[in-house]
C-alpha cells in the first residue's frame, strides 16, 4: 500500500489526525531520523491531538459562554478587589473536582462575566462539560419546560454540567416558581459539580433578596458554604475604556 492509499484509509477510518499527521512527517526530513516505533508513535500522538482539539471545539460550542475570555488575559492595573492570588488557585481546576462553586459580586460593568466565562474557558480546556445561562434565561426556559413536558430532561441537563456558570442573578426579583427551580438546579449539583454565580447583589444581601425564608437558607448554604467568594467594586471598566 503506497503512502496515499494508507492516507485515504487512514481518513476512512476516521483516523484524521494521523492522516494529517502522516502527510505532513512524510514530507519533513527529519522523519528519516525516527525509528518505526517513534515514527509510530507520534503519529498516535497526532492523532490523540486531533481528538483532544474536537472536544474542546465541542464542549465550548455546547458551552455557549457569553464572550471569549482566558484567565491570562485578566486585566490587574484597575483597583476593584480583585486579587491575583485567588485567579491562580482558580487556574487549577481542582476546586470542580471539589465541587467548590465561585460567587463574583459588584456592580455593572467590573468584569464579573468576563471572569466566569475565563473560569468557563479554563475548564473547558481541561476537558470539563460547561454551560453558561443567564439567570434570566435559566429561568424562563424552565417555565416553558414546565408547560411542555421537558421540564425533568432540562433540570437534568442543568444537574450534569460539571461546571454551570448562572449569570446576573437575583438583578430581577424571584417569582415563586423561580425560587423553587433554582433550589431544585443547586440540590442536583451539589457533590457532583461547580457551579459560578454572578450578582450585582452582595451575598450578604441574598438571604433578603430571594426572598421565602425556608427556600433562601437551602440556596445560601448549598451556593455559599465552602465556595470563592469574590467581591469586586469600582467603576465600570467599560466607562473607563470609553473615557480613554
């Protein structure tokens, strides 16, 4: 078999990365200086390569993060509470192994989304499902569930997330029902998964803001306990670039 036969069915067998691996060494010199078994071998790694690229390209479409965004890219310079010590131990993604959730905190426009979508990124990189909502959204798609019958198959959904990223929550009053939803999506990731929740409300106000008494303990205990608590203050950053 010559080498384009092998590249064909190498591709037929869905074998792509060792397919593009192949006929790129074939037509690099220093393939001569490899022996079979390292010819071999990298040519597995091509393709392990391939597949690793796949999945992540799968997981962040599934994703549906609200803005590219990378832990390394974090602006510093501004004063707003952040300290860079605590995005370092978030970098490693041990803390959703632990099931640690991350609350951020503060006013519009400090960066609270960008970091959990970098936090989103991050985990997505290290092979970790992600799933990026709206509070809002989270919300209103479980209303409509309710009345179509696919409310259990999108709780599940939300449940298996390793990591559920829940932005701007509490910027609008809970319905009952909401309240109820939410405590229903925490419990089901609780031992399971991370979950990132953003807020212009202060977590010490969350308590009051949510608003029965019974269902804000659970949700406080379950989402605060044990979790990165990040509270960022200052200007808006994106005032600030439109002043410069």
């Amino acid at each position: 078999m010559n080498n384009e036969a092998t590249i064909e069915m190498l591709n037929r067998l869905k074998l792509f990365g060792m397919a593009r691996g192949l006929a790129d060494r074939l037509a690099s010199a220093a393939q001569a200086d490899l022996t079979h078994g390292e010819f071999v071998g990298m040519l597995v790694q091509d393709e392990k390569t391939e597949r690793d690229n796949r999945r992540l390209r799968r997981i962040l479409k599934n994703a549906k993060l609200k803005q590219e965004a990378s832990l390394e890219n974090i602006d510093y310079r501004h004063q707003r509470g952040l300290h860079k010590q605590t995005i370092l131990e978030l970098a490693n993604p041990a803390w959703i192994e632990a099931g640690r959730n991350v609350i951020l905190t503060g006013p519009t426009g400090v960066g609270k989304s960008y970091i959990a979508c970098a936090l989103g990124n991050m985990a997505a990189r290290a092979g970790e499902t992600v799933l990026y909502i709206r509070a809002s959204r989270l919300f209103e798609a479980l209303a409509t569930a309710r009345g179509d019958g696919t409310h259990l198959r999108l709780m599940q959904k939300y449940g298996k997330a390793k990591v559920l990223i829940v932005d701007d929550f509490l910027i609008t009053p809970l319905t009952e029902e909401s309240r109820s939803d939410f405590l229903e999506v925490i419990e089901d990731r609780c031992g399971s998964g991370a979950t990132v929740v953003t807020s212009q409300c202060p977590a010490k106000e969350w308590h009051e803001n949510i608003g029965d008494p019974t269902i804000a303990d659970a949700i406080c205990d379950r989402l605060l306990h044990n979790s990165y608590k990040i509270e960022l203050r200052g200007e808006s950053l994106r005032k600030k670039k439109r002043e410069n």
